[in-house]
C-alpha cells in the first residue's frame, strides 16, 4: 500500500521541526523555511521561462541550495539531529558573484530605475528577486528573535536577490526587450 500523502498531524495548527519539536505553524521559523520553499518553486517558474542553457543549469544549482537552506531553517536548533542535513558553503555565494559579474560585464550600464517588465520571464525573474528579499527578511527576523540561523543564509539570500535582479536584466538584454524607464511623476 502507498503512503498517503496528508497525515492529518497538522490539523490542529501544529507541524514538526526536524528534532521532533511540535511548533506553531505561524512560528518565524515555520515562516522562513516556507518562504524559501516558495523562492524555490519561483525559480523553478523562472527556469521553465527561461531560454538560457547556462542560467538554468545555475538556476538548478541554486534551486538546490535553497533545499539545503530550507532543510537547516527547519531543524530545531536546540536538538541534535541524527541525520545529514547539506550545509552552505562561502563557494555558493561566489558562484553567484562570479555569475554576476560575468553579465555585468555585457550590461550596459545602469542609469534609471527601471520597472519589472518586457517578457514574462523578466517578469517571472524579478518576482522571484521579490520573493527572496521577502526570505531574507524572514531569515532576519528569526536570527533577530530565536537566533541560530547560519550567517551564509542570510548573506546567500541578499546575493541571490542580486543575482535575480542581473539575470532579468541580462534575459531582457539577450531577448531585445528594452528596459522599462521608471519616469517620475513631477
């Protein structure tokens, strides 16, 4: 017989850490680890929108990442786990500075402001970049109130916004969607 996948363990508001700890399904760590499972299946939209061989095989590797972040938000942090949990590395944050860079390199230069937009997968990009500053933020406030979040979480997830933010605008400029000028109004 399969397993099902609804347990029902849930019903009451509750879910488990990885350690066994019962918490509120409204705890900030419930709520960052959720966040990045969110940021994952963005990047996995961004990845389906994208026409880059390269910048999916990055975006897979980061997709990754993400796991493993989410994977260690989601353990107790007052319990010994018994089983492999992937870490972070300081190599997964120059990846994607080594990836910016390389696209800056070709980007003209920035003036203006400019507004998500020009093709769904700039679109696409530029949520996801939304999405993860909203994880970083929910990262924050957990090392801020419970502590014990791994400093190269926070530092992946401030890059990673970045690195977003470069590949929308570096898929526009590959496609010939023109940036879309954010032109105050006076």
């Amino acid at each position: 017989m399969a397993m099902k996948i609804y347990t029902k363990t849930g019903d009451t508001g509750k879910t488990s850490l990885i350690g066994g700890t019962k918490v509120l399904k409204s705890d900030p760590r419930i709520d960052a680890y959720g966040t990045i499972d969110e940021l994952n299946s963005s990047i996995g939209l961004v990845s389906d929108f994208c026409n880059d061989q390269h910048a999916k095989n990055i975006l897979k590797e980061i997709q990754d990442r993400l796991f493993t972040i989410g994977s260690e938000l989601a353990c107790d942090p007052n319990k010994k786990i018994n089983m492999p949990i992937p870490d972070l590395h300081e190599s997964d944050i120059e990846l994607l500075e080594k990836e910016m860079d390389q696209m800056d390199a070709e980007l003209p230069r920035m003036k203006n402001f400019i507004l998500p937009g020009g093709l769904p997968s700039v679109s696409f990009m530029h949520v996801a970049r939304c999405v993860c500053r909203r994880a970083e933020r929910c990262s924050v406030n957990l090392q801020e109130n419970e502590g014990n979040v791994n400093p190269l979480i926070i530092k992946y997830l401030n890059r990673l916004s970045d690195y977003l933010f470069m590949l929308a605008r570096y898929t526009g400029m590959k496609n010939n969607a023109p940036e879309i000028i954010w032109k105050a109004r006076v």
